[in-house]
C-alpha cells in the first residue's frame, strides 16, 4: 500500500515554540481524520526537521499549506513523496 512522506527542512527554529501549540492543532485534525499516521522530528540532522507519513497525497500537501510551522518559516522547504511500505 503507497503512502505519502512530508518531509520537511529546518527554517528558523527558534520560532518552533512560540508557533508549537498552532502546529499541534493542525495535526491533531489529521490524525482525527484518520489520515496522518505518524509524524515526528529527524534527530541529529541539522538541515533535516521532520517527517510525516499521511495516506494521500492531497492531505499530506493540505497539512504542508496550511501548517503554522510552514507559514511563519519554521520549516524552509517541504516535499511529499511516494513511499511503499514494505512490511504492510
């Protein structure tokens, strides 16, 4: 079954925390939903912030738009790709 990873690099984050509740917020309506699966920060990757795993495309691009993190330059880039899970 193909899934969606949002990846997400690093923009300024010294403003994770003023923005972190509004983030919060934002993903838990997904995970309501049923559409994001995991997401979570990458550890020890200076320029690499985070992953999400969504089951379609659209919501994981959705969540990306709409994410404060992304609108106030927490996270500098972002990219959704493909992904087959292996183990599914």
């Amino acid at each position: 079954m193909t899934k969606y990873l949002l990846m997400y690099e690093n923009g300024d984050r010294s403003l994770a925390a003023t923005y972190f509740l509004a983030h919060r917020e934002a993903w838990s309506a997904f995970v309501q939903r049923g559409v994001l699966l995991m997401i979570g920060p990458v550890v020890n990757a200076p320029s690499f912030g985070a992953l999400a795993v969504f089951t379609t495309r659209e919501d994981a691009e959705a969540f990306a738009k709409s994410n404060p993190f992304v609108i106030h330059g927490v996270v500098s880039r972002w990219s959704v790709a493909d992904w087959r899970e292996a183990l599914s």
